[in-house]
C-alpha cells in the first residue's frame, strides 16, 4: 500500500508539471494553484489544494526551469495582484507522467469491448500497455472516473452464444495476410458435420466482419470476381504466399458488411405488418428505417407498420421472434414464407397423437 502511494504521489507530480507547462504555454504565463487543480479535477483526477501546494514545494527543489512568483516584495509582503503564479521556463526536458488517467480508461474499455477487433500482432504489443492502464486506475482509487468500468456494460439483444473456437495460429495468420495484402492458402470445411468435406482455396483478403460470436473473412476465391464470407473457425489450416492478394476496386467493407453481414438477397424491401402497441412504441424509439411510419393507436390493440428493409435472414429471425406480436402483410412472399415456418413450428408442439392424425 505505502508502495503504491508513493506511485500515485510521483504520478500526481508529473501531471502538476505538465498541467503547468500547458497552462503557462509559450507565452510563459504565470499560473495560479486554483487553475492547476481545477485542470486536474478536469481530467478526473482527485486533486486537493493542499496536496498540490505540497507537491509544487517539492517540485521547486528538483526542478530548476519551474519558477515561483510569491509577488512579495523584499521585506516579505505581498504585493497587489497574483497571489502565488507558477511557469515552466525552460524549453527541453519535457516531463513525461506515462498513461494518463483518461488515456488508462478509454485503454481498459478499449481492452473489454474492442480487443477482439484489433490485430493480434499489435494486441500482443498492446498488452503491456493494458497493464499499465490498470494499474494506473488503481493508483487513483480516490477518482471517482475510475469507477466508470464498473458503471458500464454492454449486452447484446440476442441469445448470448459462445463462440466457436478458434485457432489462435490461423488467426495470427489471417491477420498477417489482411495487413500485408498476400494471398491466403485455407484449407476449409464448410460446416462443422463429420460428414462435410475440406477443400482447398486460394483467398485474396479484403476484411473481417465480426458478427456476434463468429469472425468471417471476406475474400475473394481463386481468381474470380465474386466476395464470400468465409468463417474462421472453420479454417483447418491457413498458409500465407508471397503473392500480392488481387484488389477489387468497387469493394467497401462496411457497405458489404451492412448488406450481405445478416445474410439473404440484402434487397431493399417495402416492408408492411400489424404489431401490437408494445411493439409499436419500441419500434417508435429504435425505428426499423429512416422512413418507418406506423398508424395512430386504435382500440384493436395493433397498429400498422411500413419500413424500407433489408431483405435478410436477421429480418426473418426478428419477425418469427416477436411471433404472436406482429403480422406480416407485405410483401406477399416473406408473408408466405413466416407463414410456412409459423406452421412448421406449431406441428412441433403439437402432441404426437394429433401430429399423427394430421399427416393422415
């Protein structure tokens, strides 16, 4: 414990230097204690008057470019106008306090939420960076912005799902190529069954999608044009070549992702239903489309709905997961297919005898 407190005083001295050097910039402007304070409870640390009078005494003693105005004349007495002013006159030996407070958050958040979206070979690199932003928030317990981590989480509105697992050398791989733009040899099995069988490709890498629990590699096969998701825990071996991977100029990720990243035609569709009134209010705080428009409320307990939508299979799981609590009007083919999976799900539920009786 007295070790780390002896960590966050030198820290909080540093930042006092620095907090100076920037306040007084080139002008070389006296600053007063109240504004370095004020400066460091901006950045969410916890700062306290008498200990940063405490560490600017000690800072004068060890630092020669820092420099005091007291504004009192020789018998002692002060004088009108700056109380106490602090400069950083010198211009070398830049102070360096490492990690900053925010700088360790926005790292630990980037760590839980984002880690899985970087490359590894810099995550790898990145570590030891992780680890000094932990120990910086547990430097400055006090600040109450250490407490964001706490005060945060995200959650999906799905099914939570483990993700399959993943060879940690394919994905080292895979990165490598999408990095440095080189071809990719995969050997690939299109599903997990013990009957589907590997085949070989020969990938040239254009980005990875993260959906859910499952990365895809979007690439182009061979040497045609088309671009194809390719999951990478169904990767059983992954070799990098020398050649340059092929480019496809008319290719952008994230349009390719909004499209084809849910699956299905991703043609735009004049999507028409009934939902209840409690579906009706969600939808009007998160809208289906910038163009949604849903009817007033009725005494029939529905209201309807029309969107411009993505034709996807995400679109179909939303519907056949709101069952009872949306009807499908248009158009009249996704009306048809929700109505067939609708039955196939009843003759799930049914009793065997009445199953039996129905097929008969």
């Amino acid at each position: 414990m007295a070790d780390q407190k002896s960590q966050a005083i030198v820290q909080r001295r540093l930042l006092v230097l620095e907090s100076i050097r920037r306040l007084s910039g080139r002008s070389e402007r006296w600053v007063t204690v109240s504004e370095i304070v004020k400066d460091i409870k901006d950045q969410g640390y916890a700062a306290e008057v008498h200990n940063i009078r405490r560490d600017l005494k000690s800072l004068l003693e060890t630092y020669q470019q820092l420099e005091c105005n007291d504004n009192s004349n020789l018998a002692g007495e002060p004088l009108n106008g700056l109380a106490y002013g602090y400069r950083w006159a010198g211009k070398d030996n830049q102070t360096n306090s490492g990690i900053t407070l925010p700088e360790a958050l926005s790292l630990v958040m980037v760590e839980r939420y984002l880690s899985q979206s970087l490359p590894v070979l810099l995550t790898r690199s990145l570590n030891d960076i992780f680890n000094k932003a932990h120990q910086t928030l547990e430097l400055h317990k006090k600040s109450q912005v250490t407490l964001w981590p706490e005060k945060f989480c995200v959650i999906q509105p799905a099914q939570p799902l483990i993700p399959p697992k993943l060879s940690h050398e394919i994905l080292v791989i895979v990165h490598d190529a999408l990095l440095n733009e080189k071809q990719l040899r995969v050997t690939y099995r299109a599903t997990n069954r013990p009957d589907a069988k590997e085949k070989e490709y020969r990938l040239h890498p254009l980005g990875l999608i993260q959906r859910g629990p499952v990365t895809y590699l979007a690439a182009m096969t061979n040497d045609y044009e088309d671009v194809y998701l390719y999951a990478l825990h169904r990767m059983q071996a992954a070799e990098i070549l020398e050649q340059d991977c092929r480019q496809h100029p008319a290719f952008d990720l994230a349009d390719y992702a909004e499209k084809q990243g849910h699956f299905g035609t991703a043609a735009t569709i004049h999507f028409k239903a009934r939902v209840c009134d409690h579906l009706a209010l969600i939808l009007e705080e998160t809208r289906l489309s910038k163009n949604q428009i849903i009817s007033p409320a009725n005494d029939s307990g529905f209201r309807e709905i029309t969107a411009d939508v993505s034709n996807t299979w995400q679109l179909r799981w939303w519907i056949l997961g709101e069952c009872d609590r949306i009807e499908v009007l248009a158009p009249e083919e996704l009306r048809i297919q929700i109505a067939e999976s609708l039955s196939k799900c009843n003759q799930q539920y049914l009793p065997k005898e009445e199953t039996v009786s129905s097929v008969l």
